[in-house]
C-alpha cells in the first residue's frame, strides 16, 4: 500500500523516496524553472507501481494467441476460391456468433488449466500410460495455449459426438 508522498520521507539530498521508482527531486531544493520539478496534471500516477499481476499476462498472451489464430483462419478463408467472403473482416462478421463461442470454450479450458496445470497427467494417468504432462502456466504456454487451442477445439468436436452439436464450425 502507498503512503502519501510526505510519509516516504527524503534522503539526504532532500529527493523524494518513492519506492520502487527513480528518486525525484524535491520541488523545494529545485532551481526555479526546473523542467525535473514542474508539477504535472497526473503528478499521483508518477509514484503508482506499474506492475500489472501475473495472472493479467497470461490472459493476455492467451488473448493475442487466439486472436492471431482467428486472423490466420481469416485469412486462408478470404484467398480460398470456395469461400464467399472476401475480407478478413466479411469473414469475422459472418461467423461472429460461432467465433465467440469457440473463445468462451477456449477460455474455459484456458482457466481450468491456470487451476489445474497437472490435469492433463491425471487424464493420461487414468488410462494407464504413467507420464507427466504438467504444464505451469507462463507466457510462452499461455501464448501457445491461445494459439493452438481453437484447433484443439476441432479436434476434440471430431472425436466427441456431443460436442459437435455444441460447437460450432468456423468455415
């Protein structure tokens, strides 16, 4: 939790701790018209960490990577000849609805495998076959994850009878 900058106290060339953060200079010993020491209309964000949580990264990388395999499927579907759509984005408006679907049980997976890293190595486990598939979630994984998991999708909608009801197919 931050203190309000008179509780950080100076050291002893009177600058400003602020911590985790270059040291400013104390507006009081600056040299009038210091550029250093000009007051500026967000002068409060100066002093905020900006250190976003772990959990925020993997989602985002997760995002990007899906994003990308989404413009991917865009693209060879907008320069093969048997596909209507001629733009990237004709081809994200017509499937919308079944694109937002394949994200939300891409993300679900997603999730389950931030809580659960070692899921795989107990489903593999079960059938006999004694391998560790644990995958901790980091930012390369969560980036692949993103990447690899709406094919992953249509892999498990091919196998599993049920699924290829629920999920639909992007064309």
């Amino acid at each position: 939790m931050l203190r309000p900058a008179q509780d950080l106290g100076t050291d002893a060339n009177e600058n400003i701790k602020v911590p985790g953060h270059a040291r400013r200079r104390n507006p009081e010993n600056a040299a009038p018209g210091a550029a250093c020491c000009a007051p500026t209309e967000n002068a409060f964000l100066e002093i905020l960490p900006m250190h976003l949580p772990e959990p925020i990264h993997l989602w985002a990388l997760f995002a990007a990577g899906h994003g990308l395999h989404v413009m991917k499927r865009a693209s060879l579907s907008t320069v093969s000849r048997i596909s209507g759509t001629k733009s990237r984005a004709q081809w994200m408006r017509t499937n919308a609805l079944n694109l937002a679907i394949r994200f939300f049980v891409n993300a679900a997976a997603f999730s389950y495998w931030i809580a659960h890293p070692d899921a795989a190595t107990h489903v593999i486990g079960s059938i006999g076959v004694p391998m560790n598939l644990t995958f901790e979630p980091g930012h390369a994984t969560a980036a692949m994850f993103g990447l690899s998991g709406d094919s992953l999708i249509d892999w498990a909608a091919a196998k599993v009878p049920f699924l290829q009801k629920e999920i639909p197919a992007s064309d």
